[in-house]
C-alpha cells in the first residue's frame, strides 16, 4: 500500500453531511469517499501522477 499523507480538511457542515451521505450509499468511509472523488478529478482533467500537464 502506498504511503498516505494525513491533513486536516475544513468543510462546511452541508457539504460534510451531504459527502458523509454519498460516502454512505456507496458502501465508503468518508475518507474513502473523498479520496474516490479527488481521483476521479485528477484522472478527469489528465492531472494523474506520471502525466504531465
């Protein structure tokens, strides 16, 4: 497993139920949920380690 960087996360309390309510329909840790999400985006705008942008 690769080694992860821990870091304090401020959100509004809306956007933490609303992320808390997704992470749980899809079987995820909140964690889990938002490091699914900030994936997906850098996959999406081509931003993944190893491509140069």
């Amino acid at each position: 497993m690769p080694d992860k960087k821990n870091f304090p996360l401020r959100l509004q309390q809306e956007t933490f139920d609303a992320l808390q309510k997704w992470a749980d329909d899809e079987f995820r840790s909140l964690n889990g949920q938002i490091e699914y999400l900030l994936t997906q985006a850098l996959k999406k705008a081509g931003r993944t380690p190893g491509n140069k942008k």
